[in-house]
C-alpha cells in the first residue's frame, strides 16, 4: 500500500506486476472531495435574544455548503447537545423556530447530510452556539412605530412599494437586523 496525498479532483487507477508480460488489473474511478466545516451565521455565538411572549421565533441561518444537499437544524438546553428540544430538517440554510421564551442558555448545531454518486452517506456537523433568551423589559428594548401591531397593511399591486418599518431609536446602537 502506498499513501499519497491528492488534491480535489478525479482519478483513475490500476495495479500492474514488475514482471514483464503478466497481468494487471482494470481501471478504477475514485473522487477526492475537500469538505469544508458548515459555518453558522446567526444567531451569533453567546448572542442574547429579547423574547416578548411565551415563545419567540428565532432565525437560524448558516452558509450553504456546496457538498451537502440536506440539513438539520438543532436547539438544545446543553452544550453536548444530548437534550434536545427543536429537530427541523431543511433543504434551505435559512429557518425560523418558536422557540420556548424561557430564560436561559440554548445551544444550536446544524448537521449537514451529502447524497453524493458512490457515497452511500455522509455527514458533517456545525461547531456549537449559544444564545441567551432573555425576557422583555419595558425600556430595554427597541420600541416598534410602525407598523402598529395587528395594523394591517395594503399595498398597490401595480405601484408596489416597499412597507415602511420604523422604530424608537436607543442610545449607543448603531446597528438593527
């Protein structure tokens, strides 16, 4: 046996005797692929999240992995991720979840699932995030204009124009999602 390191990329193979005249072995096909770790996005790591109800709906985003085809989204209470409370497969990078507004830590990973030709299964998982649920607190938190809640929205389908959101700015942030 011999060991070589290969760049990305397909290769054909064979095995033939130092002996002059003798027999070799057909062609093989073998395909090396680079897989590349799934990098999460958001909720950012150690992130805190303002929940207003009993539950709160959280988006959860990674970046697409050119190798994978399917996706699991995982929210724990533990770090190991050994209870878990929200499974949801996608085949999108980008979900929303109610998730319980309980205060405290949560966890989340994404296992990434590839369908890929000669490769029966295989699969990659996220590093681990966290995020802290924490409860509204009139005054801590941004104050929302407009729309007002439960204000409904008409807009002229020919003349479409975007929906103004606009809300209380607080002092010392610079930045909103």
């Amino acid at each position: 046996s011999t060991v070589k390191r290969l760049k990305e990329g397909g290769y054909y193979w064979r095995i033939s005797s130092v002996k002059k005249d003798t027999a070799s072995s057909d062609w093989s096909k073998f395909t090396v692929l680079k897989i590349e770790p799934l990098e999460l996005v958001r909720p950012v790591d150690s992130g805190t999240i303002t929940a207003a109800g009993e539950t709160q709906l959280v988006r959860f985003s990674w970046k697409p992995h050119r190798h994978m085809n399917s996706y699991e989204l995982r929210v724990a209470r533990d770090p190991e991720m050994e209870e878990i409370i929200i499974r949801k497969n996608s085949i999108v990078t980008d979900t929303a979840v109610d998730i319980p507004a309980d205060k405290g830590t949560y966890y989340w990973s994404v296992r990434g699932e590839a369908a890929l030709q000669g490769l029966k299964e295989y699969s990659i998982n996220s590093k681990v995030y966290s995020f802290t649920m924490a409860s509204f607190t009139p005054g801590s938190s941004v104050q929302l204009i407009r729309p007002e809640g439960d204000e409904r929205v008409i807009r002229d389908a020919v003349n479409w124009q975007a929906i103004p959101f606009s809300w209380k700015k607080m002092k010392g942030v610079d930045k909103y999602e």
